[in-house]
C-alpha cells in the first residue's frame, strides 16, 4: 500500500507513532512517554536535543545514514514530530530506560506493519471485485463504506490505526476471501456474509 499511514503502539500508557510505510518511530512520543516514567521514578528528564549532539551519537547517526540514509526528520512547530528510523529508535530508548529496549525490538520482529500494508491492498482488490458485481453503480460509495463497517465490526476494531496484528491480519483474510468469492458469487451481501465467516474461522 502506497499511502503513508500513521499507525499506533503503547508504551507505559502513551501513544507511540510509526509511520506505516517507512517504518520510522516518533521520537518525540517516545520521549513524552519515556519522561513520564522518568518523572514518577525520580529520574531527571532526558533531553533529545542534547542526546542527538553527543559525540557517539553522531558518529552512530552517520554510520546509519551510509547504510539506510536518511534517520532523522526533524518536525518544526508546536505538535509537530521528530521522526526516526528503528535502530535509532532503538537506542533512544535504551538511553531512557533499558527496559524499553526489549519492547522495541518486539515491535521490529511483530508484523503490525506487514499486515497493515497488506491489507491495503487486499482492500483495493476488494473494492474492485465488488464494484464489477454491483448492479447500481451510483450506489457503490455509500455501499462500500456500509461494508467497511461490516468487516470493521467483525473484527472488533473502533480505530484501526490502533488494531492490533490479529485484527489486521483477520481484516486481510476477509477482503481476500470477498475477491475470491466475488469470481463464483454475484450477490455481494451473501458473499461478503460467508468471507467474514470462513475468515473467523480460519483464525479460531
């Protein structure tokens, strides 16, 4: 899927953001979650901006820029993000608190992003397969959004920038199933119906 989505994670009760098709982290929740912890623990608060000019920092940034390039997109602004590539991430994290450094690299290893995308594009196939079946085409609009409820609800997700890997990859196999059926069946209540069961029961 091409378009940039802004996705979800938690750490110690705050939103982290992850851009969906860079994979880039917010430094800048990161910091507002790590501070939290580090406030009601009596630590003194960690400063990105003086971090980011140590000595061994920069020297890890460029070795990061010759492989990957471009890390680090400074945000400018009141709301705006700094947002940086995973193993700088990483070591943001480490540079707070230790422990968050295990949860990070969950995040690297999970595939939250993998089926995100994935499911992208499933729903453009989907939504193609359904419009070739669907009688009133002027109707298609609002019809497609009654179905993008449906799948929703079926997965029981209320914002899915917050879903988790299970409910994506469930959201997938639905719209996959509904491309396939869309070959065999013409009636597209019926087939979107038994996508959503065999995909639930496939998952168990």
């Amino acid at each position: 899927m091409k378009t940039e989505v802004i996705m979800k994670r938690e750490i110690f009760n705050k939103e982290i953001s992850q851009k969906s098709k860079s994979g880039f982290f917010s430094a800048t929740d990161l910091i507002k979650a790590g501070n939290k912890w580090r406030s009601e623990n009596g630590i003194d608060l960690f400063n990105l901006t003086a971090w980011f000019q140590q000595k061994n920092v920069k020297i890890f940034i460029k070795t990061l820029e010759n492989e990957f390039g471009r890390v680090k997109i400074s945000g400018r602004g009141r709301g705006k993000h700094t947002w940086v590539h995973p193993f700088l991430f990483i070591d943001i994290a480490l540079a707070i608190n230790p422990e968050l450094k295990i949860k990070v690299y969950k995040w690297l290893y999970d595939e939250l992003l993998k089926y995100r995308n994935s499911s992208g594009n499933s729903y453009k196939k989907m939504c193609g397969a359904l419009y070739c079946n669907q009688s009133n085409k002027s109707e298609f609009r609002n019809y497609i959004i009654e179905i993008a409820n449906k799948i929703k609800k079926a997965c029981d997700v209320d914002d899915w920038q917050k879903a988790t890997e299970k409910q994506l990859k469930l959201r997938d196999k639905i719209q996959e199933n509904i491309f396939v059926l869309s070959d065999v069946m013409r009636h597209n209540d019926n087939l979107v119906d038994i996508a959503i069961q065999k995909a639930k029961q496939i998952q168990g």
